[in-house]
C-alpha cells in the first residue's frame, strides 16, 4: 500500500513536486488566443487549459477590452 498524502498547501507541493523557477512554457501548435473577457468563466478555464498544457497564460492576441460586450441590466427595486 503506498502513502498518498494529499498536498494541502504550496509548501508541500514545493517538496512533493519541486519549484517552477526553471518552468519554460511552450506555445505549440495549439496555443490561440481567446477572446473570452477577464474574469469569465470561459478565460478562466482557458487560463486552467494552458497551465495544464505547460503554455504561457497569455497569448498576445488575447482580448484585452471589454468593447463590443453586452451584460445582462437588472432594475432597481
């Protein structure tokens, strides 16, 4: 039976599986950018598929404005 501790902090997980100061990400093939707004769900998970990729988490054509978006407008009560 093997011992699987579960890593609760970022200091166990330093020790577990090293550090990422020699990390280099690769764009590859698949890297696009995306034109999901800051802070939604779709950036969100797209940033969550480039870790787990090992890609940069910016592409430079990743949207960087909020122009041309519609949000939804809830009346005061």
């Amino acid at each position: 039976m093997t011992n699987k501790k579960k890593v609760s902090n970022v200091f166990e997980a330093i020790l577990k599986y090293g550090h990422d100061e020699d990390f280099i990400p690769f764009g590859g093939d698949d890297f696009e950018a995306t034109d999901a707004p800051a802070g939604s769900d779709q950036k969100i998970e797209e940033l969550r598929r480039r870790v787990e990729l090992g890609q940069p988490l910016w592409h430079v054509e990743d949207r960087h404005d909020y122009s041309g978006l519609t949000g939804a407008v809830r009346p005061r009560e």
